[in-house]
C-alpha cells in the first residue's frame, strides 16, 4: 500500500510542467487570500484543490517527504505570498473606509460557511457528546467572551507576542479544514492592525505570525491529525462551536448612522450569499 502511494506521487511529480507550475501558483494565490479573508478556510481549500494530503504529509515527515513533494509546493508558496499580501492591503482599506460595515461583511463570509461546516462535521454520524460539546463549547466560550469584552480582552496592544499567537490561530485554522481562525483574531482586536502591518511589509509583524504558522503547523500536526480521526464529530462539532461565538462577538453594536447599519446589513448578506454560494457550486463540481 505504502509503495503504491509513493510510485503516485512520483508519478504526479514527472507531471509537472509550466502549465502546471502557473496552476499551482493559481491555488496557492487563493489559499493565501482565503487565508486573510474571514469566512474561507485556507484547510478548506487545500482539500478542495487536492494538496491537503501532501501538504500534512510533508509537515508531519519533513525529512521523509521532501524529495517527493517539493515540486510541487514551490509554485503553491510562490501563489500563497502573492495572495496573502495582496489580500492584506484590500482588508485594510475596508477597515479604514468604515469598521461596522467591514466586520458585518466578514461576519457574513464566516455565517456562509456555517451551513456546509455542520454538514461536513456530521459527515461520520453526529453523536449526543457532539452535540453536548457543540453547546457547551458555544455558549461558554460566548459567556467568557462577552465577559471579557467588558473587562481587559479588548484592550490587546498589538505587540509580537500577539502577533504570534494570531500566527498560531492561523496556524490551526491551516491544519484543521473548516476552522477560520480570522473572527477569533478580529475579536481580540488584532486583525486590522495585523493586515495593515502585512500589508506595509512590517517585519515586526510578518515575523512574529509567520514563526506562529509554522510553529503550529509543524508541532501539531500530528496532533490534530490523530485527535480528528479518533474522534472526528466531536472535534468538527467543537470547532463549529467557536466559529459561532467568535462570529457573534464581532457583530457591531452600533453604528454611526442609518446608511452605515444599512450598508452593514447589506454587507453581511451579500457575504453569507457570496460564500453560500461558492460552496454549493463546490458540490455541483464534487459530483460531477
């Protein structure tokens, strides 16, 4: 079995070309934009373009998977650079232009995915403890939420220090297909400051996320890919529970005027369309 998964992958690395080189950057363009907008996964694309295998297999046996998938990987780098600062700049400037209508689009990107993500994460049968693990997580992550957003949370003074523990959200959201880590970090109040620092090439930022990315993504790994496969409802249902607080404390509670709610309603709608949408044309490909 093993032999034959490896004669695959060299068959799929004599294939390369240029048309193939530009493909993958193409896809790595999209998982590094994704990867900055709330609501898409950059896990989640890597499954749909068929690169989340190879890409967990060469985190998690580095040594053992170099040679086989390097190829491969390089134009997808190349792409996930090119998308993740170009992206950064667009994000910013929606911040700038009005913070309410910004959060209540991104919102709407992250409440499209909802639908597909419980979906998926009863994919192998939703048990009671999914479900018990589902509300728990939702409402006592809220609850603390809420109750630090009264206290100190929101406060955060962007720093390195925070700049590497929104790497390491990002990092998880990476590994684990279907998290989007971006409402956590537009919560803690470090998304804006952290796509402008992106997107003004601020080595102060840049390095602390991405030493964050790439330590969670080396270090667990692993981890995840055991933990999701020994109990795979209960950790997707756990997950969906985060997603959904994170999502609900980012909402504005107010507004500076009528035209901004409006423009703000409209935002999340067009959001929840737009990625609504998206994932059911996924489907339409998928069974075709």
């Amino acid at each position: 079995m093993e032999n034959k998964e490896i004669q695959q992958r060299d068959k799929i690395d004599e294939q390369f070309s240029i048309g193939q080189f530009i493909l993958r950057i193409v896809q790595g363009f999209l998982i590094g934009g994704g990867a900055i907008i709330p609501g898409i996964s950059g896990g989640v694309l890597c499954v749909a373009f068929g690169i989340y295998q190879p890409m967990m297999a060469l985190i998690s046996h580095p040594f053992k998977t170099f040679r086989t998938y390097i190829k491969m990987f390089i134009p997808i780098i190349i792409g996930v650079f090119i998308g993740f600062f170009g992206f950064a700049g667009v994000v910013n400037l929606l911040y700038n232009a009005s913070e309410a209508v910004a959060c209540s689009l991104f919102a709407g990107l992250v409440a499209g995915t909802i639908p597909s993500l419980f979906k998926d994460a009863g994919k192998k049968g939703i048990t009671n403890s999914s479900r018990i693990g589902f509300v728990i997580v939702l409402f006592v992550l809220f609850g603390l939420m809420s109750f630090l957003d009264h206290v100190t949370w929101s406060e955060i003074e962007p720093n390195s220090w925070w700049f590497l523990v929104s790497g390491v959200l990002w990092g998880l959201s990476l590994i684990v297909p279907g998290l989007s880590s971006s409402s956590i970090i537009q919560y803690m109040g470090l998304y804006e400051p952290m796509t402008s620092g992106v997107k003004d090439f601020d080595f102060g930022v840049i390095i602390p996320l991405f030493a964050g990315i790439g330590l969670t993504a080396l270090l667990l790994a692993r981890f995840v890919n055991y933990v999701f496969n020994k109990n795979y409802s209960l950790m997707s249902h756990m997950v969906l529970g985060v997603i959904i607080a994170s999502t609900l404390m980012i909402m504005p509670e107010s507004y500076v005027s009528v035209i901004e709610a409006v423009v703000s309603i409209i935002g999340f709608f067009g959001g929840f369309m737009v990625v609504y949408a998206m994932d059911k044309f996924g489907d339409r490909i998928k069974k075709d």
